[in-house]
C-alpha cells in the first residue's frame, strides 16, 4: 500500500490555481475606479502585485499553514518551517515528513533542526506521519524524549528500508495519545506507549511483522476495561502483514473480544501457521471487507481449508479482494460463495482466475446473485462478455468491471463491453 495522509488537504499549494486567480482578479477589480483604464503592466509588476497581495491575504488565513510537508533537509527550510508554525497560529498541524535516506553532515544538522523544531509544537499535532530510515528514527529515539501528545489523531510511522531479520527494529515514545484513532506502524515499534490512553478510541490499525505485538497489547488492555466500554470497541479497520506474536488462550480470547467490531481486515504475507491462528481469534460476523494479498498457493489452501472444516460464515461481507496469490489456479467459487453469500464487489489481481470467471455465467447455482462490481487483470475480454451475458440473461447482472488493457485486445468484445456495462480501463497491465 502507499502511503497516505489521514487528513484532507488544506495547505497553501491544495487551492487551484483558477481559484487564486479569481481571487487576485477581484481584489485588482475592487481597488480600481469603475472607468479607469489599466495601464500595461510588465509580467515581472505583475507577478510582484500578485505576490504581494497574496501576502496580505494568507497572514489573515491560519488554516492555509497547517499543513507542513517536508520532503528535504536544505538550507533555509528550517526558518521556513518557523513561518508555517507562527502563521498558523494555534491550530492543529497536519504534518507529513518524507525523507527516505540515511542524513549525514549538512544534511543532518537540518533534519535534526528540522525534528527539534516538530517535537517542540508536539502539543498541537492532528496527524504525524514519518517516512524515513531506521538510523534517522533511532536518532530521534536517543536524543528526543517522550512527548505528550493529546491532540493526535492520526500517527504513521513507516521505515522506508527494511529492518534486517535479528535486528531490534527503531521506536518511539509518546504518551496521553487520548485522540488517537488511527496508528500505522510498519517496521518501527511504540517505545514506553500507553495504549491504555486510546485503546478505547482507536478506530484504524495498520501493522507489519516487525509491529504486530501492538495488537497484543491492545487486545490485552481492552480486556481490562469495563464491561460498559467493551461493549462499544471502535476498532473498524485492521491490517495486519507477515506474522502474528505467539498466542495463548488468553490472548486468543483477547484478541477476538478485541476485533468483534471489524467492518474491514487486509491479510498480508502469511505463513500457513498465522493463517490458521488467524481464523480462530478474528471475529467475522460484522466483516463488509476482506483483502487478501501475497498468499502462497498452500497458504491459500489452508485458508479456503479453514473456511470449510470450521464452517466459518460471512454474512455481512460485501467487498472481497484477492492480489498474488502464487503458484495457484482458482476454480469454481463455491467454498468462498458458501462463506461469502452477500458478495457485492470481487477483485481478483495477479491471480490465476480463467477457469473461476466462467463459473461466474452458470445458472445452476448462480453464483453471488448480487454481484455487481467485478476488478480483474490479465482477463480475456471475451470470457469478460460471456460473464457480463450469462449474469444478465440470468437477472443478476453487473453494473461495472475494471480492467487492465492487455497486450492484445479483442476490439469487438471490447466494443461490446462498452455498450453494455460501466467499464473501467485504468488498472496498469501486468
């Protein structure tokens, strides 16, 4: 996955660049007489006035420079980044540090300025995420104490490099995160964190392999509170990649009391151990979507496996995409339209899913009956339009398909598609 900033944007470069120029021209139009004549101005005035007036109207505006993005260390962003703080005067900062490589001399004395002068307005932080190296986030480990942070809604923190198998990964230490409703942690660990603090608020977890223990500690925590506030876990979204930390009954038992509120869960990576443990702590009765991606063809059997010995249901499931699943061919859907009855939307990316899509046009038994969004690659357009026909003659037809464009494309089905169902060209081929 990509990654993302929680927050909408609201900095300076988000307005279009019309809207500045219709803001620019009104002022201009409000300052002049209604008969006066403009006079011939030399781009270079021209740009002065617009600077100028831009000035005066973004010192009035705080919200503009909230928004920090830093994607560099040189010279004079330092004193830059001291206007976007006084600007903005006490409003919450949304803030987004991207520097993907390891800083040294110069360099580093501006990121280390860059950092002192972020930690020292930690109080009014909304969202934080970091993208840089392991050695530049055990900098900030050793030399940054811990911060509190009671206003932090968002927290991403990404190792742009892979920490090396038996190394201890980087952390950091925050504290009072009260606000905290979202947390990506991939490659890096929460040092000292009081998970007691948001447990209870937080809405979205994103874990890799090297963080997964965090869910531990918050299944654990969660377990601690009231019945009262147990009853009501706002945990929606969890995204968990590589492996899980050793479980025991107890955690088990945590772990699923913990998730029981899930509407949306992507599985990455796994082994065929962590895929077993999996189905037995996480809870799927509110599941609406289920992503699963980089999947080894016996890891995949196993799952599919799970489904049927355990005889586990999705009744409330509506959205599931399926990416890399390797060294397998899927067939007929039926012990997934057994566990997923209410399909609405299906991806399939960089699967071996010919034989599975023809599945998809017979009539006895119609497969997902409410189907209507299908997300494939590599797929024959023909096979495409012999699914889009069958569905339709059987009074369950499909409202859209997203596509790649292959190498050769058959011009009349293609054709065909496009007369007959929402058709979207915009997935990159393989």
């Amino acid at each position: 996955m990509p990654p993302t900033v929680d927050n909408k944007e609201q900095g300076i470069h988000s307005l279009p660049a019309e809207l500045i120029c219709a803001i620019f021209s009104l002022i201009h139009a409000s300052r002049s007489s209604p008969d006066e004549k403009p006079a011939a101005l030399s781009p270079v005035h021209i740009l002065n006035r617009v600077c100028r007036l831009w000035r005066e109207i973004s010192q009035d505006l705080p919200e503009l420079w909230t928004d920090i993005r830093i994607f560099h260390c040189r010279t004079g962003l330092p004193e830059m980044l001291d206007q976007y703080i006084r600007r903005s005067s006490s409003l919450q900062l949304d803030i987004l540090l991207d520097i993907p490589l390891d800083v040294a001399g110069k360099q580093f004395v501006g990121f280390w300025a860059i950092i002192l002068k972020l930690w020292s307005v930690a109080y009014r932080w909304r969202t934080l995420c970091i993208i840089t190296t392991a050695n530049n986030f055990a900098h900030i480990q050793a030399n940054i104490g811990c911060k509190m942070v009671p206003r932090l809604e968002s927290l991403q923190l990404r190792v742009s490099h892979a920490v090396p198998s038996g190394e201890i990964p980087p952390s950091i230490s925050f504290s009072s995160m009260s606000a905290l409703k979202s947390l990506v942690l991939h490659g890096i660990a929460l040092q000292n964190s009081e998970v007691s603090s948001f447990v209870d608020q937080l809405e979205r977890l994103d874990v890799n392999a090297t963080s997964t223990v965090i869910l531990l500690q918050l299944a654990e925590q969660f377990e601690t509170l009231s019945p009262e506030t147990q009853a009501i876990s706002r945990l929606r979204y969890l995204s968990l990649r590589g492996s899980l930390p050793p479980l025991g009954v107890a955690a088990d038992s945590a772990i699923k009391s913990y998730t029981s509120s899930l509407t949306s869960l992507y599985l990455g990576n796994f082994d065929r151990g962590d895929i077993h443990a999996l189905c037995d702590v996480l809870s799927a009765s509110a599941l609406k979507e289920l992503s699963l991606d980089d999947l080894s063809g016996s890891c995949w059997d196993d799952f599919t496996g799970a489904l049927s010995v355990r005889t586990i249901e999705f009744p409330s499931l509506r959205t599931l995409k399926l990416a890399r699943i390797r060294g397998y061919t899927m067939h007929g859907p039926g012990y997934l339209a057994v566990a997923f009855p209410f399909l609405e939307r299906l991806s399939l990316l960089h699967v071996d899913c010919s034989t599975f899509l023809s599945s998809l046009s017979k009539a006895d038994p119609i497969f997902w009956p409410r189907l209507n969004n299908l997300t494939v690659d590599n797929a024959n357009y023909r096979t495409l339009r012999s699914v889009v026909e069958a569905r339709s003659a059987l009074g369950c037809p499909l409202a859209s398909l997203e596509v790649d464009t292959p190498k050769i494309i058959d011009s009349s089905s293609l054709h065909w598609l496009q007369n007959h169902v929402s058709l979207k060209r915009n997935l990159r081929a393989a």
